[in-house]
C-alpha cells in the first residue's frame, strides 16, 4: 500500500533533477560520424573525415513543468543554493530526460566499408501522470481547502535506469550506381546495467480530507527495483540505419578516401535516413526483485517515504526481470545548399513502452540550419520536445572541440519560469586525408618538383655557348 506514497516522494525528488537531450546540433553534423551515428548509424559511411577519433564528451538538459527558478537565467549559479519554486496549480505532473557521457569512440573509414568502436554511459528518468495535488506537498505554499476531495490516478508512473554500453558499428556503401547512393549500417552494443527503478500504478484513489491528513484508499500496478552497482545487471543492444543519397556527380566507380578516387569526396545534393535506436534489453538479476501491488487496506499519511527495498521486497515476485531500452524509430532529411549551408528535417519517435520496467524516450521533432566546413560549424536546431514545448539550440564547432544546447535561450536570458536547461561538449581529433592520400599528393608535388628542375637545367644549357 505504501508504493504510491514511494512514487510520489521519488518520482517528485527526481523532477529537480531529471536531464534529456538529443545534441542535434552536433549529431546532424557531417564532421562529426562517432556523435552522428548515435542518432542513425549509417552516419559513418562516407563520411567527410578518414578516421574520426572522439576522446571525451558530455550532455545534460532538464524539461519538467513542476520545479523552476524564476526570473533567473542557468548561468546563475547562486539560486542553486536555494530550493526552485513549484507551480501549483498544474493538474498533472510529468517530466523526462537522460544524460549521457561519451568515452573513448571511433569510426574509419577504409574502402566502401566504415567501421566504428564506441563508448558511453547513459542514464533516462521519466515522471508522467503524476497528480498535481501530490506535488503541493512538496510545495512551500502547501494545500489548500480547495485541494480536500477525492483523487484519481490512472497510468501513473516513474522509471529510472543507469547503464554503460560498448559497441561496434560496421556500414557500407550498399548501392552506388550514376548519381545515386544507399548506404547502410548496423551498431550491435553490450550493455552493463547500473541501476533500475519503476513503479507503474494502473489505478489508484487518493482521499484529502484535511490539510494535515492524506489517505491511500486504494491502488495496484506493479514495480521492479536494483540495488545501485557497477554489476546489477547486463544484456545486448543494437540499432540499425539506412540512408539514400542523391550525389552530384556519377558515384557508380567512386571510392570515398581513395587514391582511386583521386582523394577527393564527391557531395550530395539531399540525402533521406531512417534508423531504429536502441533496441536491446538489460537482464537485472544482481540485488534485484519486481512484483505486483493490488490492495485497498486505507494507509494513512501518504507523503511519508518508508525505504524502498525493504518494502518491496514484502511483495517480490521473483529476483530477475528484463528493463528495455528506450526504444525509438528516426527519420532525417538533409538538403545540400552550397556545400557548406545545409537544412535538415529530423523526427524521433518513441516505441510505446509504458507498461514495461525499460525506461521511455522522448519523441522530438526538429529543423534546423547548419554551416560546416573541416574546422569550424555551427549549426540552429529548432525543436519541439514530444511534440509541444518548443526549444531553439545553438552548437559550434572549433576544430575540435563541440559545444552546444538543443535549448540555449534559458542559459544567457532570463525567464519568470526556469523549467528547462541543457548543454553538450565533444572533445575529439579528426584525420580528414587517408594517409595514403597525403602520401600520393607529397610524391605529385616532389615529382612535380623534380621536372621543374630538369627542364630549368635543360632551358640553361641551351642558353650556353658550345665550344
């Protein structure tokens, strides 16, 4: 009976906090194959650079509509001394994200065939449906005599999951004939399970009948849970892309990065991919347990917060379960202006797992602009996130180094209500020249060299008199 009081309390606890981003500044961007091919795994074939080597990269971003610093900019560190603000009139509460850090990856491209190695640890937290009327507890201002009554719950729910991934992406050139190009790719990941959390409530009843007293009536759904640790679990995981390419030249004879192809890489006019991400499982079976919940004894006091394990393991039906991935289909559009000036149309849509232990992504829709060349882009995504809050982002490329936000406005403008933020880096070095290809211009140019000499020495001895 005490699980929705643990949903309430957890699931407002992590609303503070709670991160998700897509970088789509960085992963639309054609210099940068190891983000890209997170996003469709095709991305590292034909790529602009030979050999892509990422060090070191991060992501965080926050999107909730209950806790916010009002009036104040995230630059601000200051308010992060204080407690947020909550908004209380909402009638649901719901919020989404996931950060991730990205290890050492890398892709190379060698003939009509890419090759990739990566590395990351990643975390989603999701809250939905979760009553408004609960989050006033958590509130300074409290409940009001307008807030006594009766409450429904359906479809209730907070999931959390922490877990690395290493992984490997092989991709081709599938089909190349005239202009036109299909290319196609496969990542296949083992993944290690850190930490799971869910608690899916089908139904529940809720009765204030003062301010001081809040009383469960009556609730069921079902939760699992994993103790936190570098070894809770483990399983496999795998996405899929393919992208068509309309080129601007006749590719049937074309080898990118080749000497064959004279070292040069030929561009696309506008190019179309679809990828499936993140389809896998982990099996968590290390200090784990899941069950049901159905009951209607009344429990008095629902924001108390009794401890989880002890609690669920009263009721556990078994030590091991399965959490899915956060599953989505994607779809992108590129068009090629000038090549250096491209637009891109991107969609993700999530796979409909509310009723199962894995975690959910969220759905996105975006445009954006972008400016590339070797060592310097920037790119403008506008999106909306699941499809209603809308976000502008901005990422610039120096060299090397990445840095953006799919929603930059809250970090340098102030808002009366601060419920969003993110930010992303990549540290990585990039080989644009297969070293074959530098070593065919040094010979050109030492031969070129070379002729240039003997004809001068040649035009002076004709300029000599003969004796």
């Amino acid at each position: 009976m005490k699980k929705l009081s643990q949903l309430t309390v957890f699931s407002l606890c992590l609303i503070g906090s709670v991160t998700a981003q897509e970088n789509l500044g960085m992963r639309n961007d054609n210099y940068n194959p190891v983000n890209g091919q997170l996003l469709n795994p095709s991305n590292i074939v034909d790529a602009k650079p030979w050999l892509d080597i990422n060090i070191v990269g991060a992501s965080a971003y926050l999107r909730n509509n209950f806790a916010f610093y009002p009036n104040s900019t995230l630059l601000n560190f200051d308010q992060y001394d204080t407690d947020p603000s909550y908004k209380m009139s909402l009638d649901k509460i719901k919020a989404f994200g996931d950060f991730e850090i990205t290890g050492p990856s890398a892709s190379i491209g060698i003939g009509r065939h890419s090759f990739s190695v990566f590395s990351n640890v990643r975390g989603v937290v999701n809250a939905k449906n979760i009553p408004g009327v609960l989050g006033k507890l958590k509130g300074s201002e409290g409940l009001t005599l307008a807030d006594t009554g009766t409450y429904n719950i359906n479809n209730a729910r907070v999931k959390s999951m922490v877990w690395g991934e290493i992984g490997i992406t092989y991709g081709k050139i599938l089909i190349a004939t005239n202009d036109n190009m299909l290319t196609g790719a496969i990542s296949v990941k083992r993944l290690f399970g850190f930490q799971n959390t869910a608690i899916l409530v089908d139904d529940a009843l809720v009765r204030v009948p003062t301010l001081e007293s809040q009383i469960l009536i009556q609730t069921n759904g079902k939760y699992s849970y994993t103790e936190p640790e570098f070894s809770a679990g483990k399983g496999w995981g795998t996405s899929l892309g393919l992208t068509y390419k309309k080129m601007k030249e006749d590719v049937t004879s074309y080898i990118p990065h080749s000497t064959r192809s004279g070292c040069e890489q030929i561009n696309y006019k506008y190019k179309i991919g679809v990828s499936l991400l993140d389809i896998g499982y982990i099996n968590f079976d290390n200090n784990s347990y899941y069950g049901d919940f159905d009951e209607n004894t009344a429990v008095d006091d629902v924001n108390s917060l009794n401890d989880l394990s002890a609690e669920s393991q009263s009721n556990q039906a078994g030590s091991s379960y399965k959490a899915w991935l956060p599953a989505a289909a994607s779809l992108q559009v590129d068009y090629n202006l000038n090549d250096r000036i491209y637009f891109n149309g991107t969609i993700i849509q999530n796979f409909p797992t509310a009723n199962t232990y894995g975690v959910e992504r969220a759905n996105t829709l975006a445009v954006s602009a972008r400016y590339e060349t070797n060592y310097l882009g920037v790119g403008i995504p506008l999106s909306l996130n699941n499809y209603v809050n809308p976000q502008i982002g901005l990422a610039i490329r120096i060299a090397n180094i990445t840095i953006g936000s799919d929603n930059f406005l809250p970090l340098f403008f102030k808002h009366d209500e601060i419920k969003a933020g993110d930010i992303y880096f990549s540290l990585k070095h990039t080989f644009f020249k297969n070293p074959n290809c530098k070593d065919r211009l040094g010979r050109n140019k030492k031969s070129r060299s070379v002729k240039s000499k003997l004809l001068q020495s040649k035009r002076k001895s004709l300029d000599c008199p003969a004796f």
